[in-house]
C-alpha cells in the first residue's frame, strides 16, 4: 500500500458503527488496522482516509462535540457514484444532498462533476464526485 502525502484522520465516536458505514455502506476496503486505540486505514479507489476512536490521549484542540467535522467537507473523487448511492439507498441512508451534476470554473476550463453529499455517523461531510467533461 503507498500512502497520499494527505490522509484525513477522523475521530470517531462509535468505532464499529463508522467501520461499518465506510465498509459496508460506501465501499472502502480496509488496508491496515489496529487495536489500541482502534484504528483503521481505509481505501477506495485511490482515495484513502483514517479512522480512530476517540480516547484520552488523542489529538484534540478542544471537546468534541456532533456533528464533527463542521465547516470542512471531504471531496471523494471515484470512477462511478452509481454503485455507492446504490447502497445508500438499500441501507436508507438518506443523502445531505441528492445527486446533481455541478460545473465549476478551473485553470483547465469548466469541469463537471456528477456530486451528491452524505454525512457519516459522527456528521462529516463526504462528496462523492464522478468526473464529467472539461469545457
């Protein structure tokens, strides 16, 4: 496994519960994992994120409190949304915001993106994004 030079690291509340939304739900396959404090690395695609539990010694700048993660969403880029937006309907996970395709202006020229937003256990924002064209 070869690492992004940037990985989020989420602190999670319910460790199992999270474990199992980014497994079972959105698609991430588990590539490392460890016991004390309960840790996960996760991969999907060539996107990757971290996984903690909460504990005593972790990294806080202050009390956390839900939702986490306020003021930041997470941008997933993947080949095809269909598949996870497929799951999240068969688990009745209802979206943050539904499917739409956005255009946004960039050094290469408007690009698209086929994007919706969906909140994890602990209320981080993901948004998943399919690319489109670039016009």
């Amino acid at each position: 496994m070869e690492s992004n030079k940037l990985v989020p690291e989420l602190t999670v509340f319910d460790f199992e519960k999270a474990v199992q939304f980014y497994v079972k739900i959105l698609g991430f396959r588990i590539s490392y994992e460890r016991d004390r404090p309960r840790f996960v690395y996760l991969e999907y695609e060539s996107a990757q994120i971290m996984l903690e539990e909460s504990h005593a010694d972790a990294w806080k700048t202050a009390e956390l409190s839900p939702p986490l993660g306020r003021g930041v969403n997470f941008q997933i880029e993947v080949s095809d949304v269909s598949p996870i937006l497929d799951r999240l309907a068969k688990a009745k996970h209802s979206l943050y915001r539904e499917l739409r395709d956005s255009w946004y202006q960039t050094a290469a020229g408007v690009e698209g993106q086929r994007e919706f937003l969906v909140q994890d256990p602990d209320g981080y924002l993901l948004r998943f994004a399919q690319c489109l064209e670039t016009r």
